[in-house]
C-alpha cells in the first residue's frame, strides 16, 4: 500500500532534539514529500499548512530500533508485523532492524526480497530486515548487502539458533562477510563456557536455576575476544548486539581503540535491571540471552552510554506468550517485550545515572541510524525524513501491560512509573499514532528494498 500524500505541517514551539543535541530552534516544517524543509524560530504558516502547536513540548527524531525479533513469517502467532510494528509506535520506534531467528531464516536473496515484499501494508514502521550469517546464505551473501543493514550471526546457542559450531565455521563465515563487504552482527556467548557453568551448577538445586551464572559474564567476554580476533584476522566489519556486561563492553571499545572496524551496543534492560530483578520478578519475565548481569554491569554500561562511548541501544524484542514464560525454568523461552517502552525506559535510564537525556536518546535516533546507514533516519535535519515523535518529557505514567499494543499482552516492566510516552508519531509527515492508539493504515516501507 502506497502511503497518502502528507499534507504540510509546521510544528511550533517546543524544544528539538536533532539526533545528537537539542537545538535554539523551536519551529519544524515538513512539506507532502514527508521530508524535513525548515527548522527555525518564529516560523510564519503557510496557506493551508497544519499546524501544531507545542507548548514547550519536545519534537524528537522517530527511534530506530536497531535489534527486534518480529517473527514473521513462519511464527507469527508470537508476535508478526502487524502487532510488532504497533508496539513500536507505542514506544515512539520509526524504524526496525530485525532479525529472524526463526525459519525460516534471510539465507538468500529471493527469501529477503519476498520477505521485504511481502511486509508492504502489514508494517506501520519503516523496516530493515537483516539477513541471516549461516552455511547457506555464504554464497548470496555479495547479492544480499544492498537489500539489508548487516548479516546475524549467533556464536552461541539462543533462541531459535545453535551457535557456531567451531572456529574454523567461524572463520569461514566470517571472512565471506568480508569478502562480500557486508558487516557482521553478533550474538556473543560462548557455548563451552554456559555448557561447562550448566554441568558445575547441576549438584545445586539453589543455583541451578540461576540464568546469570549459567550464561556468565565468562560466556559473553570469552565470545567477544574470540569475535573480535577472527574478524581482525579475516578483516570483517563487526558489530556486538545487546553487550550485557561492561567487560565486553570495554574489550569492544578497546578494539575499537586499536583501529579495528568493531563497534557494539548494549540494551535498556542492562541498563535498568539486575540479576536480582530477574529472580525476585517472577513467570521468568527477565530471563533474556545473554542474562542480566549485576549492579556494576549496570552503572559501567549506563556510564558508557553517557558519555557516547556505547552510542548504540537496541530493544531485542522477543516477546513470547505468557503461559510459555511462565513454565519451570528450563522450559521458558528467553526474550520479552520491550519496544513499546523504548523511549520512556531510556529516559528512566538517564534518570538512573542521573545524566541528561542527550547521549540515551543520541542511543536510538542517529546513533543506531549512522551505524546502519540509514541516511534519512534518527535526525532532525532538513532533507531527513519528517519522522517526528511529540512528547511531554514530564508526564508520568504507570505501566499497565494491558494496554500494550504487542501481541503478547505483557511486560517485565508492568507496575513501573515511567515518563515522556509519545503522545503523537508521525512517519514521513503522516500521523500515524495518537492517544495511545495506531492511526490510519499501514504505510511501511521497506529501506532496501
């Protein structure tokens, strides 16, 4: 479904935010062609332009999440665009990169095409699905780069994925990417390390259960220096997803520092909760892959992000149905949903470190935009794309999971007071969400098609 012609608008009034600072200007004009014209003071309407006034409300670049699991096709009962893409508009989300972890997977190019296809007039965001770093798509992967953001690869076994079965596939991988030119993300957890930590907790009926000792800070630093060595070796482009400890952290920015093309992000849960949480809250709402680590974890993390050192935040939104979360321990699936709380946890993560909402709103507009090269999105820059998102940094609220617009009705973050929920979303000059609702049709497109 092609999207309707927007009509003018002119947004007066409020404090900007442009992707990295925010701005003296007050004043925001968008034309039909969905696209940023003007950003000023004292901006004059136009004939037969909309205008919003807002009353020192912030206009902010629509989100990008960079890392989503939708599911759809093939499992499409856990979530699927539809009810994904809603949710991201709830939590003032634009744009998706998303990863199938699930058959069946982005190996070739006609599976990605007919999956970007296929997603016109189901999706109300923007999307960039990534293709799949397996033994099958090595072959596709120099016809793929110019139809996804980068290729996934899971080192260790999480949802619907195995991990690598040794180095050697690792390097071959790895250097295909390479040689296609294509950048890498990676899922980094070391099977040894979480199958060795499994066999020692065994005899332990008290930590057994316990998925932050049997998924380690071991298993993930363990990954990354193995990650980060391979792809030195062979001269891939990596990027580390959800880092949640800030050792791995610390080596990625550590490589980085030496040259290499390596960068990575971390996610709002690492940023906001700990071990502890994970077993006082319950149904195994925060049991993820990799586990939520501990305190220090959280603040190195938070710190880093902060000071623009881990500029990048993506949700891993995974949600699956309750009743599948709330089985014995090993038997729960790992991941929730959290894309419909983007901006208000982000905003809750600056206020936990007691820092500015720049450098965690820089996280998920034009920090995961530029890693990703989405040219025209995460910005407030003339010629951008008019993705707009209005809030009242002030306005609280309390989570109620019943009116999540995810398809899995829940949230770990149900009963938390949080601030600045959108109250309205445009994509590319259309509204699109208002009054905690979807508005009109879905007018998604795909970014590389």
């Amino acid at each position: 479904m092609s999207a309707p012609t927007p009509p003018s608008r002119l947004f007066r009034g409020g404090r900007l935010f442009d992707g990295n600072q925010f701005l003296e200007a007050t004043d925001l004009r968008c034309d039909a062609h969905g696209k940023i014209t003007e950003i000023g003071i004292a901006l004059v309407a136009q004939l037969a332009e909309e205008v919003t006034e807002l009353h020192g409300k912030w206009l902010i670049p629509g989100l990008v999440d960079c890392h989503v699991h939708f599911r759809e096709p093939g499992l499409v009962r856990k979530e699927g665009y539809g009810y994904g893409s809603s949710g991201a508009l709830h939590g003032g989300v634009t744009t998706v990169c998303e990863i199938q972890n699930n058959p069946p997977l982005m190996d070739s190019l006609s599976i990605l095409k007919e999956k970007l296809e296929n997603l016109r007039g189901i999706s109300r965001v923007d999307y960039a699905p990534y293709g799949s770093l397996v033994e099958e798509s090595l072959g596709d992967l120099n016809a793929m780069k110019k139809h996804c953001p980068a290729v996934k690869c899971f080192l260790g076994c999480s949802t619907g994925a195995g991990g690598v079965a040794d180095e050697a596939t690792l390097r071959r991988w790895f250097g295909a990417a390479a040689k296609a030119g294509i950048k890498v993300v990676a899922h980094c957890e070391d099977n040894e390390v979480m199958d060795a930590a499994t066999e020692s907790l065994k005899d332990d009926p008290e930590k057994f259960f316990r998925h932050d000792l049997r998924r380690s800070r071991e298993a993930e630093v363990v990954s990354i220096d193995s990650a980060i060595a391979v792809a030195a070796e062979v001269g891939a482009i990596l990027h580390v997803f959800h880092i949640s400890t800030f050792e791995g952290a610390s080596r990625v920015m550590a490589a980085a520092g030496r040259g290499m093309a390596v960068t990575g992000s971390t996610a709002p849960h690492y940023l906001l909760a700990t071990a502890k949480d994970t077993e006082s809250i319950g149904q195994n709402r925060f049991k993820v892959n990799p586990a939520i680590k501990y305190q220090e974890d959280r603040e190195g993390l938070g710190n880093l992000v902060a000071r623009g050192m881990l500029p990048i935040v993506g949700t891993d939104h995974a949600p699956h149905p309750l009743d599948e979360k709330d089985r014995p321990y090993n038997k729960a699936p790992s991941g929730f949903p959290s894309i419909d709380l983007l901006l208000p946890l982000m905003l809750a993560a600056a206020d936990l470190n007691a820092c500015p909402p720049e450098a965690f709103l820089h996280a998920v507009t034009l920090g995961p935009a530029k890693e990703f090269h989405l040219d025209q999105k995460g910005r407030l820059e003339v010629g951008a794309d008019a993705d707009l998102v209005i809030l009242d940094p002030n306005q609280k609220r309390v989570v109620d999971e019943s009116t999540l617009l995810s398809r899995s009705g829940w949230s770990p973050y149900h009963g938390r007071e949080l601030r600045g929920f959108p109250q309205q979303v445009f994509l590319r000059g259309n509204l699109v969400f208002a009054g905690g609702a979807t508005v009109g049709e879905p007018i998604g497109q795909p970014l590389m098609a």
